[in-house]
C-alpha cells in the first residue's frame, strides 16, 4: 500500500511543508496532521510499534522510531542534535518506512486507508482522543 496522500507528499516534497527537512520537523508535521484528525491519522501505530520493535521503556512514537532507526544507541537524539546529515537522514526514512508498513497491515485488516478516508469529525462528548492513549 502507499501512504495517505498527506504523508506520502511530505515524503516525496519535505520542502513545500516544512521550513527544514529534518526528523523532528517531519515527526512534527505528521503528529500536527493526527491531532488535526482527532488522532484518526496514527491510531494504533504506537501499539503496532510496541509488537513489532519492543523497546523496553514507555515513550511516544516519535522516539520509539529513533531507536528503531539507532538500535543500540541509547540516545538516539544525540546524533540528530549534533546535526549528523546522515543520521538524520536515516531517522527520516526509517520513519517513513515505519509508516508504510503500519498502513499496509491496516489495509490488510480492514480495507483501505487514506488520508481522505479517515473520518476528520470532532470527538463526541465524553469520547477520548484515540491519539491521547
């Protein structure tokens, strides 16, 4: 499967949406387009992070990527702070592999899935954010 439109045109044109292609602005963007979709976008990435590269402390998707990206490295954003091109290169497509995995297994269990598909209404009252979990 390829990725919702969104995500695969950040992929393919980090510019036209970020003022600097680097992890975080990318990781950025695409939980800002999650919480934008009341946590539609990313629902069930970080449990399908936790089956498929178990990492042994609790942290948010965005850093659990970092050390899928380094693993060994127990502090993978030291290297992107020193700003290593290369290591922030490889956090950038290893998240977006990441990504499209995700999506393709969502595919598989339930149809299709694209950014146009997921549904964008607020929260009913007293309903949780999914992202928020």
């Amino acid at each position: 499967m390829t990725l919702p439109r969104l995500i695969a045109d950040l992929r393919k044109r980090p510019l036209m949406f970020l003022r600097k292609n680097d992890y975080s602005s990318n990781a950025m963007f695409i939980l800002g387009a999650d919480v934008a979709l009341n946590g539609r976008l990313l629902n069930g990435f970080r449990a399908w992070l936790d089956e498929t590269h178990p990492v042994a402390t609790n942290m948010a998707w965005f850093n659990r990527v970092l050390y899928v990206a380094f693993p060994g490295i127990s502090t993978p954003w030291d290297l992107l702070d020193q700003g290593d091109f290369d290591a922030n290169h490889k956090a950038i497509e290893t998240l977006f592999s990441c990504l499209e995995t995700f999506f393709t297994v969502q595919q598989q269990k339930s149809g299709t899935m694209d950014c146009t598909e997921v549904d964008d209404r607020p929260p009913a009252d007293g309903e949780s954010n999914p992202s928020a979990r």
